[in-house]
C-alpha cells in the first residue's frame, strides 16, 4: 500500500488462496456529487465490490478494516465516508459493523442512497 493516500489513493484486489474474490478502493469524492461533510469536499471515500460467493464470511469486513487502518496511519484525523444504496442491507450493516455514522439519505442513480462518515479519531470541536 502506498505510504501517503493522494487524489486517486487506492484499489485493493483482495484474493482467497489465489482467487480474487472482491476489491476495496479508497478515493476522494468528487465535489459535483451530493454528500459531503466538508464544505471543500474532497473527502477520502471508502468503496467495496465482493462476489456474491464472499458474502457473508467477513472477507469484507476484514479487508474494509485494513482499509480504514491504512487511510487512519496515512492521514490521522482525515474523515472517511460511504455511500451506498439504502436497500442494501448488507452494505449498510458492514459499514456499521465498521464504524461508519449516518450523516445524511438523499437521492442518485435513480435511488436512496445511505451517506455515512468514519473517523479514526472523535471529531473535535
């Protein structure tokens, strides 16, 4: 993993004995998209696509973990958020499971989206 996360910080191919079975990515959101908790924007944002094989074996969790530990050593204090459709009860459970806040539900893609917030340290203020 690169030691500082930039504009484009991360794709991660996370593999079972050989066989990739999913992948994480860390960027930063874009501006132009609704949900962000800064006014500048440009928030680190947390991805994940695994087989449907892989549910439900905590593989997800598991690398997702890895993820936030490398942004959190990277970038200490720097929010991490998460979007992701509403009805998926799957993906909004992990990112509790991972510590991820509900900030806000608003409308993309033709859905209700679920926007949540990480931080590797309590907000101050």
């Amino acid at each position: 993993m690169p030691a500082v996360p930039r504009r484009r910080p991360g794709l991660f191919v996370v593999d079972l004995d050989g066989t990739v079975i999913g992948m994480v990515t860390v960027n930063r959101r874009a501006p132009e998209r609704p949900g962000h908790i800064r006014p500048e924007a440009g928030e680190a944002e947390l991805g994940y696509m695994f087989l449907p094989e892989a549910w439900g074996h905590g593989y997800a969790a598991e690398a997702c973990a890895a993820a936030l530990r490398w942004v959190a050593d990277a970038l200490p204090g720097e929010p991490v958020v998460l979007c992701t459709q509403a009805v998926n009860n799957r993906s909004v459970r992990l990112a509790v499971k991972l510590g991820f806040t509900e900030v806000e539900r608003f409308e993309e893609y033709g859905a209700e989206q679920w926007f949540g917030v990480w931080f590797s340290e309590p907000p101050s203020g």
